[in-house]
C-alpha cells in the first residue's frame, strides 16, 4: 500500500467500487494529494453512469451482427493459476478485479444477445401467424363467392360507398365487399349486421374498403345492414344504418 506507482493503477476500481474496505480509505487519502487520480476517477465514475443508463435501452437492430462479426478478434483470458501462497500487491488486485469484470461484462453481452435472439424469434413466429390467418380468411372468403349457389346484392350507403353482400346457403355465410368508405375516424369503427327479421344481430368490425367474411351464419337472415359505431363496436345499433340490404330468399 506504499506505493504510490501501484495506487495510481486504482482509479477505475475505485469509481466501481470494487475496492476492499481497506484499499479504498488508503486509495481516498490519496486522492487527497492527486489531482490526476481525482480526473481520472471523475470520468470513470461518469463512464460508468453512461454505462448504466444504456442497460435500459434496447439493443441496437445490428448489434449482434456486430458481436458475431467481430468475436474472432477478441483474446481470450488467460487460465486462472492456483494461489501460491504469496501476498498480493495492488496490481495483482486490479488485475483480479478487471477480470471479474471482464466475465461479468461478457455474460452481460451473452444476455443480451440472447434477449434479442428471442425478439427476432417471437417477431418470426408472430408474422407466420399472421400469414396463416391471413391464408385462412382468404380461404373462407373465396369458399362462399365461388360456392356453387353463391348470390349477390348490391347497392350503395348514405356516403356514396358501393358495397356488395355474396352469400352461400350450402356454405351458409356471407361476404361483404366495400369500396369507397370514407375514414370512420380514430374513435368509430364500421359495423356489418344481420337482420333477423327486424332484430339486428352483430356481424364484424370493419375499417377500410376490401371483402370481409361476416362472422355468424347467414340462417334466419333476411338482410344486411351497415353502421357507424364507437371503436370496438356496439351490441345493438347506436346510428341510422348506412346501407341496408335484402338478402336473396
């Protein structure tokens, strides 16, 4: 602890608190006399605060093309020789300390490799879902308007939209297939519906033009109608209908 050379080499130890009890009250009296030591640990400790405050943020898209790329370049450490018995000087501390460090850092990487190992396989799986319902309503939409009994009715809504309904009693469902819907806004939704006979039973949300299957059979239905509603929809209507439509007997 004498040596003033050797106590020089703790300021990065010392800004991460990784001095034992002992070495920091001797490593703080010298602080006292040493205004390099005092520079030093001033922008290690600011280093280390960057360093903590980019833990909460998310990994760049290309880090770990970067690690992969640049990992054959890096030593690796030595072997860690057993204790021989003799004291340890103050470098042979920091030497130990820079290593823990070194692994630590190392299995922080490893973590957060894997963390976006896992984001890209979650992103993978969720956009293979997607396609396959996609696939899935395309299939259920082309099953009713090319289904052999397969009628159509069209007409337009209050706004000029045209819209058009193709229903199969075989598949007993129905397509509905707008163009020329204006914006509904951020807080209101299209709302397709079936009429029983005077009662109206919910159908599906919609929000542009394009076909959408009906959700709910087309049984008992002697129409279709269309209505402006809050965003997620209503049980019952809650406005005028824009479009009512006879279904085919």
């Amino acid at each position: 602890m004498k040596h003033d050379g050797e106590l020089h080499t703790l300021t990065g130890a010392y800004a991460l608190h990784a001095l034992t009890p002992a070495e920091d009250g001797v490593f703080t009296a010298h602080l006292a006399d040493c205004p390099s030591c005092r520079q030093e640990v001033a922008e290690f400790s600011a280093t280390a605060a960057r360093l903590a405050g980019a833990v909460t943020q998310p990994p760049p898209p290309r880090m770990k093309e970067a690690v992969l790329y640049g990992i054959e370049s890096i030593r690796q450490l030595p072997p860690l020789l057993p204790a021989t018995g003799r004291p340890m000087t103050f470098t042979a501390i920091l030497r130990r300390k820079a290593i823990t460090l070194a692994i630590a850092a190392s299995i922080a990487g490893v973590a957060v490799l894997g963390g976006v190992t896992v984001r890209q396989n979650q992103l993978a799986e969720e956009a293979r879902q997607q396609a396959q319902a996609t696939e899935r309503r395309l299939q259920d939409v082309t099953a009713v308007v090319a289904a052999a009994d397969a009628r159509t009715v069209r007409g337009r809504t209050t706004t000029g939209a045209t819209t058009s309904v193709v229903s199969s009693k075989l598949q007993n469902r129905a397509v509905f297939i707008g163009a020329g819907l204006p914006d509904p806004g951020a807080d209101r939704t299209y709302q397709l519906w079936f009429e029983d006979h005077g009662t109206m039973r919910p159908a599906g949300l919609l929000t542009q033009d394009g076909a959408t299957l009906m959700q709910g059979g087309i049984q008992g239905a002697s129409g279709v109608g269309l209505t402006l509603e809050p965003a997620g929809g209503s049980a019952r209507p809650t406005t005028r209908p824009l479009m009512l439509l006879n279904l085919p007997a």
